[in-house]
C-alpha cells in the first residue's frame, strides 16, 4: 500500500479504500517535510492522524492536528496539511 519511492519523491502517497461517489476513504502517508495539495471536495471531510502530526489549513484558520486527533470539515471547504520537518 505504501509507495517508498513515491514518497520518496513527492512527500505524500494515497490509496483509495472507499470511492463511491461523494464518499471517499483514503488513507495517505506524507513524508516529513510533505504535504498535500489544497483540496476542495463535494462531500465532507475527515481528517486522523495515526502517527506524527499535520499542520492543517481551512478558510485561512490553521491547527496543528497530532497522533490520535481528528479534524472534520463541511464540504467544500478548501483545506491542505503538512507534515512538519522531522
């Protein structure tokens, strides 16, 4: 499922679990110093970090959402993470 050389050379990975229509479940690796695109989906979102940590950006707010937390975000509401350096 994880994609060393693809994280390896774009700082995140994604595997669709779930894709039927506006659900979605996807899990994604990002690398230390990685991070996501902005995004800008038709369903909610969920956002839970099993390990490390994520700096997360929505309608100018940011949150640093760490190891067990959860984030969840109406739809449509653009959003990105990063993942700090180390």
């Amino acid at each position: 499922m994880l994609d060393p050389a693809l994280l390896a050379r774009s700082g995140h990975t994604a595997h669709a679990l779930v894709d039927a229509g506006t659900l979605r479940l996807t899990t994604q690796t990002l690398a230390p110093g990685g991070d996501l695109p902005e995004l800008n989906t038709d369903g909610p979102v969920s956002i839970q970090i099993f390990e490390g940590a994520a700096a997360c950006s929505a309608l100018s707010n940011e949150c640093t959402v760490a190891t067990n937390d959860s984030l969840v975000l109406a739809q449509r509401v653009p959003d990105l993470a990063r993942a700090p350096n180390s």
